[in-house]
C-alpha cells in the first residue's frame, strides 16, 4: 500500500536522525530532515556534519547537492509534505535519575500530530521504555481529535540497532529490522520504505509495540553484559595471572558464546549501553519487577570499577618503578583521589592515547578513557591528552587538561603512556621509536590491543587490564 515512493522526514538531525536521513536520501527517496536546534539545521543544509562519522560527510554533501535531502526546523512544511515520519531524537538520561527522558520523544509525537495534513504514518526509532509507543499512540489520536483534524496517522516502533563509526553500513545493510505494528498497512509501508534491504534478504521481524521496544534494549543490556562479564573475569586474573585474552579466544570458539565483545578493558561508555542499562533497570522497577534486572546494576558496577583498576594500574606501576614496590593507590573509585595517588601521581607527565568512548567515533559521552584521564588529572598528574578525533569534544567537557595535536606530542617526555581507546595509530605504534620519546618507559594498555613482547624487548615495564602486574 501506501503511495507510489513514500516521502520520508526524519524528525532529530543528532547521530542516529542525521544518518537515517542521509541513508534515506542514498536509497532514493526525498527526505526532509527536521530539527528544533537552527544551528545544527544551517550546517546541515550547508552539507556539513557537526559530528564525526566515517562516510557520511560524502552521503551528506552527495544528497545535499542532488536535492534529495532538504532541512528544516519547521514541523508546518515536514507535516504537509511527507508520507512517513522517522523519529529519531534523544532520550537521555533524566539528571540525577536511572531513567530515561521521554520530553524529545513526546514533542516529537504532539508537534507532528497537531501539523500533519495527510494520511501518514509516523516511525519512532529512538530508543524508550516499554511501553511508550502504546502511550504515543494514545497521545496521538487524542492530540488529532482535540484538534479535529483529519486523515489517519498511524504510529509505528522500528529500533535502530546502528553502531557509531558503523553507522551507514549498518543502516544501509542492517542486521535485521524489527518492526512494532499495529496494521497492515503500517507493515506494508515499512516494507515499501526496507525493499532494498529485503531484496538482499535481511530478516524481517515484524511484530507488537512492546517486543519491538524490548528487542532494542534486550541487545544492549546482553552486549553490556558480555562485556561486563569478561571484565569481571579480569578481576580474577588479576589477582591470580592468567591471560584475559587467551580466555576469550578459547571460550569465544564456542559458537554458543562467539569471541565478539569479549574484548577485556576499559569498558563500556557511549551515549547507549550506559543509559539504556540504566533505564532498563529503572522501566522494570517501575513495572514492580525490582529484582529482575538487578543483575545489571552488577554490570554496570563491574563495568565502573574498570576505571578505578586503571588509575589503581598507574599508582602500582609508577610506585614499583620508583621504589621497587607495587604501592595500592586504595580506595580509586571515590571522586577525591586517595593520598596514596596523589603522592604518586602529582607531577607525572603522563601520555593519555585516547579520550573517546570507542574508537571510529569522537564521542566522548560516558567515556571512560575521558573519565580516567580527569581523575589522573585531579590526583595532580601533567595529563597529555592525544585522540586522533576526540580531543575537541574533550576539551569542551574537560578544558583544564592538557591537549595536543600529535601521538609524538603526546610521548615526548612521559612518564607514563596509558592507552585507553584502541585507534589503529595506537596499535601500530613502533616500541623502539616511543622509547626515544618518553622519559620512563611505562606503559598500560586499558585495551588489550599492544602485544607485550615487542614492548618488553624494547626496554618498557608492560601492563595491562585483566593481567597481573
Ligand atoms: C551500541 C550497540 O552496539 C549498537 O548496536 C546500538 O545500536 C547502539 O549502542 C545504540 O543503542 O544506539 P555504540 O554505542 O556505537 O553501539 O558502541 P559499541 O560498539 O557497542 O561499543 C560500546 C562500548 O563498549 C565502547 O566503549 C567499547 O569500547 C566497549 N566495548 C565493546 C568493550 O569494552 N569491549 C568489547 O568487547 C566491545
């Protein structure tokens, strides 16, 4: 059903909305992207992305010029013009709560209901608690009535499962689509909207509201939870020796369990896993099921306590450089440092390879690499902050730490290089060449990606997370 080619807005021009559009326009609809911020529409319109994202300026600029792919911030000429409506905005975490802020989400819905003009079916893809696409439908219907406008608009729930510095290739040849629906017409628009990804035979999962808002969260809270799961497993090779990655590989055979996000370090961060991990918890308390996902906080626990193993790492290594003894820095997990870190932390220059949360990517949100280089940094350490994309994000959340432009900048005279985001500049760094640069030959690896031979042979005091020192 539907029209000929639906005419496709997408509503929120952040990460997920600025891609869904350009992608949209590549599959050969028009689209109008629309967002409330003027300044982020302006560079849009100009074919400029305010963020990093690896093949989507060339989408952007391609469409852009074709007139494919228009913006604007008017929510009168996006209901007047399109067929289907893709929502894509934020739900953050509320301030100094677990759950999700619905308030993006929720205007998104009234402003389209009270300017759409036509039949239409609106799309939500961002990610929300169970539940909210029924209340939306609701909201819906009533904000139509009251108004007394005509037409039938539907609502729809279509999770996004894209990964940052993925994010086109995973939209264009997605995994799979997961589609909540409530008509069949509703479906046979989506699939009008998918062809191209059902031609190459991408599964099709076409189901309730409430599955297609839990299979959303579902996939973050598992991929959360492997990674929280090796990483607690680094706790005991940490204290007993044992190889954190030899254990991954050898579990990760089983192609019940799969090697993937079983990558020991740093942990998670990000604008998602956190978040949703969080409200997930919060949404199934609300539900009166408190001890169903409680295991999550113990995720989300373990996965913080990595941050605290790092600036702990930095005390024992540099304490065992200068006095022969791997001191315990204590209690790292408190925002003021412990004495113990300040003792040994004040002064030492140290190279901090990595701000952002993954690498690809120059989002620093909830990044523990950006975390652990404030709190070396409060504990009184000369932080040399190198990220070949995230230094400027960074400096926006961090202005006091020191930045610079260059790896070489970086290591010149360290004292101590901390690898926290696993760049492939980092990973091709040449042991012998790094040893002219710094002052000590200390390294941590906080992402398990540096092979310790090489560095040993070349003079440097190797450690690393989930391994001994
Ligand atoms: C995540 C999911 O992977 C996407 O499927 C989902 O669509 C997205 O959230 C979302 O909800 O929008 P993303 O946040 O881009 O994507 O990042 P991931 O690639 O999942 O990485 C998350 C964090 O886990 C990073 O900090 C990464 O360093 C860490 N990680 C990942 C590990 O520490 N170990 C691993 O083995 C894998």
């Amino acid at each position: 059903g539907g029209p000929e080619r639906p005419r496709v807005s997408v509503i929120g021009t952040g990460y997920l909305g600025a891609t869904h559009a350009a992608c949209m326009a590549e599959l050969g609809f028009e689209v109008l992207g629309l967002d409330i911020d003027p300044a982020k529409i302006e560079a849009l319109t100009r074919g400029e992305l305010p963020f990093h994202e690896p093949g989507l300026p060339e989408l952007l600029l391609k469409h852009v010029q074709s007139g494919r792919l228009r913006f604007t911030t008017s929510y009168e000429e996006v209901g007047a013009w399109a067929d289907v409506h893709f929502i894509g905005v934020g739900t953050p975490q509320k301030p100094g709560e677990t759950a999700a802020d619905l308030r993006f989400v929720d205007a998104a819905v009234t402003s389209l209901a009270e300017h759409i003009t036509q039949d239409a079916l609106i799309v939500g893809k961002s990610t929300v608690p169970v539940g909210t696409a029924a209340r939306l439908r609701d909201l819906l219907a009533e904000t139509r009535a009251t108004a007394g406008l005509d037409g039938t608009v539907e609502l729809a729930w279509n999770p996004e499962f894209l990964r940052e510095g993925y994010a086109v290739k995973d939209t264009l040849t997605p995994d799979r689509l997961v589609v909540g629906v409530e008509s069949a017409h509703a479906e046979a628009l989506l699939r009008q909207v998918y062809a191209k990804s059902l031609t190459e035979g991408t599964p099709w999962i076409a189901t309730d509201f409430a599955t297609a808002e839990l299979v959303k969260v579902a996939a973050n809270a598992f991929l959360a939870t492997k990674i929280s799961f090796i990483n607690a497993f680094s706790e005991i090779t940490e204290t007993v020796g044992g190889d954190i990655g030899t254990l991954a590989d050898a579990i990760g055979h089983d192609p019940r369990i799969g090697r993937r996000f079983l990558n020991a370090g740093a942990g998670f961060g990000g604008g998602c896993l956190p978040k949703d991990i969080r409200a997930l918890q919060a949404r199934v308390s609300e539900l009166g099921l408190d001890r169903t996902m409680r295991f999550l906080a113990e995720m989300d626990d373990i996965n913080l306590r990595r941050r605290d193993r790092v600036v702990d790492l930095a005390v024992q290594v540099l304490s065992h450089h200068r006095d022969g003894i791997a001191r315990s820095a204590g209690d790292t997990a408190s925002p003021v440092p412990s004495p113990a870190t300040v003792e040994v932390l004040n002064g030492t220059k140290v190279a901090l390879l990595g701000v952002t949360f993954k690498p690809h990517s120059d989002d620093v949100r909830d990044s523990p690499a950006l975390d652990v280089a404030n709190r070396l940094f409060t504990a009184g350490a000369d932080v040399a902050v190198y990220d070949p994309q995230g230094n400027a994000n960074a400096a926006r959340r961090f202005p006091r730490l020191g930045y610079v432009d260059s790896l070489e900048k970086a290591l010149v005279g360290a004292d101590l290089i901390i690898l926290l985001t696993e760049w492939d500049e980092f990973r091709q760094m040449d042991p012998e060449y790094v040893g002219r640069l710094v002052d000590q030959k200390l390294l941590i690896d906080g992402r398990n990606v540096l092979a310790p031979r090489p560095w040993q042979d070349a003079g440097f005091t190797h450690a690393a997370l989930g391994h001994r020192f």
